[in-house]
C-alpha cells in the first residue's frame, strides 16, 4: 500500500464522522423547517379568521380585509377549514361595504356571541432547544410570532374578564364595559393579523423553506 493511499484513508478516517454529522444536521433542519411552517401555516389561518370575526362583529369587513383574507383562506388546507369557504369569502367580497356593515350590525343587535380561545404552538415549544440550527434571521421571525401569540393571548383572558363583567353591572357601567370590549377586539383583531402577517413573511423571506 502506497504512502500516498495511507495518508488518504487517515483523511477519510478523520473527516468523515463531520460529513456524516453535517448531512444528519441538515437533513434535521429540512425536517424541522418543514414541520414549523406547517404549524405556523395553521396559526396563520386561525388568526385571519379570528380577525374576521372580531372585525364582523365591529362591521368593520372592508373589501381591502378580504382581498388580505381571500390568499390565506386559499393557502390553508389543513383540518380547521371548512369545505367551501373560499367560495364564502368570494361571496363576501360581492357585497358592498355598506351592505356588509348593515348586515353586521343587524346581526350585533340581535345579540350574535363571540367566543374567544387561546392559541399554542406546541411543535414549536418543544423543540425550542434546537433553534439553535437556523440562522438568526429565521429564529428572531418564529420568536417574534410567538412572542406576539403571548401577547395575544393574554389579551383574550382580558377580554374574557371584561365579557364575564356584562353578567354583573348593569346602567352606566354595563355601557363603560360593552365600550371597552369593542376597543379591545379592534385591537385583538389587529394583533392576530399582525401575527398572521408575520408568518407571511416566514414564509416568503426566511429562505429556510
């Protein structure tokens, strides 16, 4: 055996354990790539329904809402999504403003419920520990989103507290609540869709797909 195929086998014997654990390394971050945008995918169309039944309930649908609405209700095909929805949303866009606005607040005055719950990302959660894998960029946007689901919902336990109180006070106050409500799901719309947006952008500008 020649010097020179020694000297070749020592180098295959030292490097290839790092080849291998690269290749395992990346092949893990496709897989987990993978894996958190379908999760987020889903966060997103839940957030964008959130925001349009917040925003039904204020009549505050506007054209420009549902053509952001339309792309992601078109997007999602996951378990949580109605068959026929996109042709719905279609329908609602046809409808003028004004029309839609009236339609809402006859639907409000009739006293339509609203019920709020808490989102999670549970894949997500548990395997925070190999972020680690990505770069920044890709770890700061996912950070960013469910820090702002925090924030999300801690706001819903408010306004569950804030709803509760409707049972309980009555006059003047009964007023002051309902008053408080309706500005805390503007702004609990506006966070679901800036969450929404977010994962929009995890989407198209990670570059970890």
């Amino acid at each position: 055996m020649s010097i020179l195929s020694l000297i070749l086998g020592w180098l295959i014997g030292i490097f290839s354990p790092g080849i291998v654990e690269r290749i395992r390394r990346e092949r893990r971050r496709r897989d987990l790539v993978r894996s958190i945008l379908s999760e987020l995918t889903s966060l997103q169309y839940m957030m964008a329904i959130v925001a349009y039944r917040l925003r039904s309930k204020l009549a505050t649908v506007t054209d420009e809402f549902l053509d952001w609405l339309a792309p992601i209700v078109a997007h999602y095909d996951g378990p949580e999504k109605p068959k026929g929805q996109e042709e719905r949303v279609a329908k609602v866009r046809e409808i003028s403003q004004q029309q839609r606005r009236e339609v809402d607040l006859y639907i409000e005055s009739e006293g339509r419920g609203l019920t709020l719950k808490q989102y999670s990302l549970p894949f997500l959660q548990s395997v925070s520990n190999e972020l680690p894998i990505f770069s920044l960029d890709f770890q700061r946007r996912v950070l960013h989103v469910k820090a702002r689901l925090d924030v999300f919902n801690q706001h819903t336990s408010f306004l569950q507290a804030q709803f509760n109180k409707t049972f309980e006070v009555t006059g003047s106050d009964y007023d002051s609540v309902i008053k408080n409500l309706s500005k805390g799901y503007s702004q609990l719309a506006e966070f679901a869709e800036d969450i929404a947006n977010a994962i929009a952008e995890i989407e198209s500008l990670s570059g970890e797909k």
